[in-house]
C-alpha cells in the first residue's frame, strides 16, 4: 500500500461531498481524506497497487477540483 498527497483547492465539506463517489469508486483507493484545516487543503490518499497519482488528479479535475503531488 503507498500513501500519497496532494494539494488541493477543496476547501469546504460541500467539495468533500461533491468528490466522495468519485473517491470512493475509483479503482484502488483503499481511504482518503482531506485536511481543510490545513492551508494547503492536503488530500491523503492511501492506495492499492494500480492506482497511479495522475488517475487521482485525472479524476478530481473531472469534478472540477485541482490536485497537486505534494
């Protein structure tokens, strides 16, 4: 299992629920949660094998939400 993190622009729990199907359906996110108390809005992301950090900045974006490998 590998942990990554990303800088995101979701702020709020408005844009926790409205990226939650998508984190939760993409194929190999084992958890996930973002720190919005944290400037930089911090999304940890803890993976299965498979899952690369495009496919999770691919999927976010799709949402209309930023991600940046931290």
């Amino acid at each position: 299992m590998e942990t990554l993190k990303f800088k995101t622009n979701i702020k709020c729990g408005g844009c926790i629920a409205a990226v939650t199907p998508t984190l939760n359906t993409l194929d190999g996110v084992a958890k996930w949660d973002v720190d919005t108390a944290n400037p930089d809005k911090i999304l940890t992301v803890e993976l299965n094998e498979g899952l690369t950090a495009s496919e999770v900045i691919s999927a976010l974006k799709s949402k209309g939400y930023n991600a940046e490998k931290i």
